[in-house]
C-alpha cells in the first residue's frame, strides 16, 4: 500500500488516540465519550441502510460494543474513530439487511428479492424498486476500496467538505474530490449491472 | 473559482454527494446549464446519491447526522449491554488503579488473538512465545499473592530456606511456564486472570491503609501499595512486549498511572545511587500535550552542586528501568558531566527488576 503524504496533522487525532488508550486500559467513561461524540452519527448510517430505528439500534449497540470490547480494533494511526465507526456501523447494518432479506426468503421461498427488503409495505412500486437499488448500493459502498470507502463516509454520511474530508484523512484535497467522483462512478456502475448471484443465493 | 469543463467534472462527485464548500458549489449549475455530458453525469450520480440516502427522501441527504447529536433513544440501555462484552478495570483504591487498568489492557490485547490461534506461539523476549510470557507473569504476581495470604497454587516448587531470593525465583518461573506450557493458552491466561482478579479482590486493594505496612519481595522492601505499582509496571512492560510481537500499538498507561510508576521509578533508583552518586538533576519530560508539568529530581549526594542534567520522556524512562533500553539507546538530553549521566542511566537499567 502506498504511504500517504501527510498534508496537515487531522486535529482529533491525538483526542482519538487518547481516547483508545482509556479504552484499551478498560476506563468506562471513555466509552460514554464516543458514544456521546458518535452515537448519532452511528445510528444515523445505520437507519440509511435498514430503514428500521429498532435494527439501527441494534447495530449501534454492536458497534459500541465492538469498541469496549475489542478496542485494538481500532488503530488512531490509520484514520479517525469518527471514519472508523462509521465504516463498522455501515458493515453491520448491510449484514443486517442481508440477514433479514435471507429470513424473509427462507419464510417465503418463491418471494421475489424486491420483496425480500425490509418493512417493504404497501406502497408504490417506484419506492420498492428504490429499496432494492438502495441496498445494492449499500451492498456496493461496503466493498469499495478502504480509501475510497473511508472519504464516502466522512463526505456522505459524516456531512464534511471534501477538504474537511482531505485533512481529516491527510490526503491532498484534490485525492478527496477525485476519490469521491471514482467512488460514486463505481456505484452507479453497480445499479447497472445484474444482482450479485451469491447474494442472490443468500450468501 | 472553476468554471471550466475539466474543473466541474473532477468536482461532480463531491457535488452529488453534498460536499462542497458554499464558495465552490455556484460553479457546477452554471456549468451544467451549458455543458450536457456534464449535467448527464451529474444526474446519474446525483441519482446515485439518493438512493444511498435511502427512498422515498426519509433520510437526509445532504445533512450532517453528527449536527442533530445523538438521537434520543436510551443510551444508557445501550451502553449498559455494549459495557457486557467485556469487564471494566476494577475499581479500586488509587494505588491499585494502575495494577487494575493494566490487567484489562492485557486482558484486552489477548483478545485479540483469541481470534487466531498460532498467534501464541510468537516469539516475545528472552525465549518466552505470547503463552509462556503469560504464564512468566503468573509467577511474577505470585509473590504478593502470597504475601496477601492468597492461596499457593500449582505447581508447587520445593525451596531450601537459605536460597537466595532471585535464584528461588528462577526456578520457580521456569516451573511454573513448564506447568502452563502443558496446558491451553486460555487455560494460562484463565490462571493470570483469576490471580489477579484475587489480588485486585483484597482488602489491601481496596483501601488504602490497609496498603501502608512494608513488605519485601523480590529482594525490594516497599509498601504494599507500591508492590501494587510494580504489578501494573510489569503487566504493562510485557503487554508492550506481546504488542510488538504481534505489530499491534500498545498506549502508555493513561497520563495519572503513568506518573504513579514514574514517582516509583525514581524513588527506587535514588536508593540504587545512594547518598554519594555524583548529584544529578534529573528531568521527567511530561507527554505531549499533558498538562503536568515536567518534575525535576535530584539523584545522589545532596551535599554537592550538581554536576549534570539528565531529561528523559516519562514513557522512556519507564522503558529504560524495565530494560527495555540500553543505557546509550535511551532518547534523552543531556548537559554536563557525561560520566554522572551514565551512572545513572547504567544504574536504571541495571534496576530491570522486570
């Protein structure tokens, strides 16, 4: 992998590094601080992916809990927490639909995958064809490349420029914009192709 | 401000995804009013965004989650279920808290490899892999174990009365990683973990003065409450070795522990001077961005000016007194009598009582 010129020190880096280090040496408090800072933003990506304030819950609890109890998981020298959280809490949220989806098939085997989507009410088809192409994009944005990954979240669901984006991941800012342009390209492309087969299988 | 084709096409996808700065995002309608490969591309990835933002417009597409807070729900609930999956350090007097706090670091890093096996056979220090570097420190703990009237554990070591303290102890590490070697790891570390629960469960960890009478171990009398000290210095040191082992970065202990050790550190190297060392005034540099100031010491004769000044970083000091520095490694500042520096830095590493 290539090292990454580092343009500007991100501020919250020495914070997040302290923060892993109450962490790691089992300091509750530490964990009431990063779900005060990042609670909403966890929860936030989460609801995006399930459309389901109880699945979100759930997947916030998972992320928080992956933090306390596996705090070496998250490495202050290769990015932010905020970035960090945000990517594990996108993750869980995608196998939560996935799992539900593989549920709902298991529970109605000739079903179609539209149907598969969560808490897929009555309701215009247009809205359900979304459901689906959401979750293909979501399915999508978690198999980006890290880098591209990482600048998606911190410019999408985090709310930053992409020059906030640049300094908070020290890359040059016209990396951001260019990885942002490649990132969305890559998903739109993936609207276009077919289903993935394995997923498809409920893999 | 860009109005070029080439520079609102390399900015299309921040557009789409909301994340221009105000003063950038005038240039992309007015470029897209002329240019239609531009606006094609710019509504299929404006398309594209919307959907990651969910149907039917019920998420924010553009909005920062983080500017609500967090949304109300019970995070108290949360946090208690997230706080399950693994034990906190245990609350206990101050003396004790670094012991505390080291233990569910290290319990933390073994967790790591938990997830894969042959892990615990990486080399650590002297021969020792990650299970017999745990099992070294079930015999480290031992001795105040028993000096807190905790119960003798297997194996049993048999030892003449007149052997000398650091031989016994020899013996008695290798019997006991011989001992762990025959089990699993999570065995080992179910023993490490169960001694110091026990010794963090004691009265003498509780309070304080119950902590105040003196005890030898090790060769070294010192309060009990220091012996706690030595335990979280020991835990950390050989966390820190598993960590490097295993190319994980282990955190210093938080700032106030830190400092405890420290204070313990210097304490135990001014006996090991003694009164006539050449006097040296002796720096601990705080972390960067700690609040504490740095804390100045004189060590050796009190009687003479000082002769030199020896400035080391807290964490390297800590380093250097568990020998994990040579003495000319040791990143330090310097000024005078380069003979009364190296004294003491000889002198530090020489205490590896680790």
């Amino acid at each position: 992998m290539p090292v990454e010129q580092t343009l500007h020190e991100y501020e919250g880096a020495s914070a997040d590094a302290e923060l892993r280090r109450r962490l790691v040496y089992g300091d509750e408090s530490a964990l009431t601080e990063a779900y005060a800072a990042y609670g909403g933003l966890v929860r936030a990506v989460a609801v995006r992916v399930t459309h389901s304030p109880a699945a979100a819950e759930d997947v916030a609890q998972e992320v928080f809990a992956q933090l306390w109890s596996r705090p070496y998981g998250f490495d202050a020298r290769r990015g932010s927490l905020r970035t960090w959280l945000s990517v594990l809490a996108h993750r869980r949220a995608v196998d939560w639909v996935r799992s539900e989806a593989r549920h709902r098939k298991a529970a109605h085997a000739d079903d179609s995958a539209l149907q598969a989507i969560p808490d897929a009410g009555p309701g215009p088809d247009e809205a359900v064809v979304d459901r689906e192409r959401s979750l293909l994009l979501h399915t999508a944005l978690a198999e980006l490349p890290r880098t591209q990954r990482e600048v998606v979240h911190l410019a999408y669901f985090a709310g930053r420029t992409y020059r906030q984006a640049a300094v908070e991941l020290g890359i040059p800012e016209g990396t951001a914009k260019t990885r942002l342009r490649s990132a969305l390209r890559k998903l739109a492309e993936s609207l276009a192709e077919p289903p993935d087969p394995a997923w498809e299988r409920g893999a | 401000m860009t109005t070029d084709h080439d520079g609102v096409r390399e900015l299309l996808g921040a557009w789409a995804f909301g994340a221009l700065p105000p003063q950038e995002e005038k240039a992309v309608p007015l470029h897209l009013g002329e240019c239609e490969s531009c606006a094609a591309e710019a509504e299929r990835l404006r398309e594209t965004a919307r959907l990651l933002g969910g149907p039917r417009g019920t998420a924010m597409i553009n909005g920062s989650a983080e500017r609500g807070g967090p949304s109300p729900g019970e995070p108290e609930g949360l946090l208690a279920l997230a706080l399950r999956s693994r034990p906190a350090a245990s609350r206990v007097a101050p003396h004790a808290a670094p012991y505390a706090a080291a233990v569910a670091g290290l319990q933390a890093l073994l967790r790591e490899l938990a997830e894969s096996e042959p892990s615990w056979a990486t080399p650590v220090v002297h021969d020792w892999d990650v299970h017999a570097t745990v099992g070294h420190l079930i015999a480290a703990d031992e001795p105040l174990a028993r000096g807190l009237g905790l119960d003798r554990r297997e194996p049993v070591t048999p030892a003449a009365e007149d052997t000398p303290w650091d031989v016994a102890w020899n013996a008695r590490t290798a019997d006991v990683i011989a001992y762990e070697r025959q089990r699993t790891p999570e065995e080992t570390v179910a023993a490490w973990a169960a001694q110091a629960g026990a010794l963090l469960a004691t009265p003498e960890a509780l309070d304080p003065e119950r902590a105040a009478h003196a005890l030898t171990l090790m060769g070294i009398r010192l309060p009990v409450a220091d012996h706690f000290l030595v335990r979280a210095f020991e835990t950390w040191i050989h966390t820190d070795d598993i960590g490097r082992a295993l190319g994980l970065a282990v955190p210093p202990p938080p700032g106030p522990h830190l400092w405890q050790l420290v204070r313990l550190a210097v304490h135990i190297l001014g006996m090991a001077l003694g009164t006539t060392a050449p006097p040296v005034l002796f720096t601990v540099a705080g972390e960067e961005g700690d609040e504490r100031d740095d804390t100045q010491w004189v060590l050796g004769s009190e009687d003479e000016p000082v002769r030199a000044e020896l400035v080391l970083e807290a964490v390297d000091f800590c380093l250097l007194v568990g020998g994990r520095y040579a003495p000319d490694e040791v990143p330090r500042g310097t000024s005078g009598d380069e003979a009364a520096v190296r004294n003491v830095l000889e002198r530090a590493a020489a205490l590896s009582w680790l």
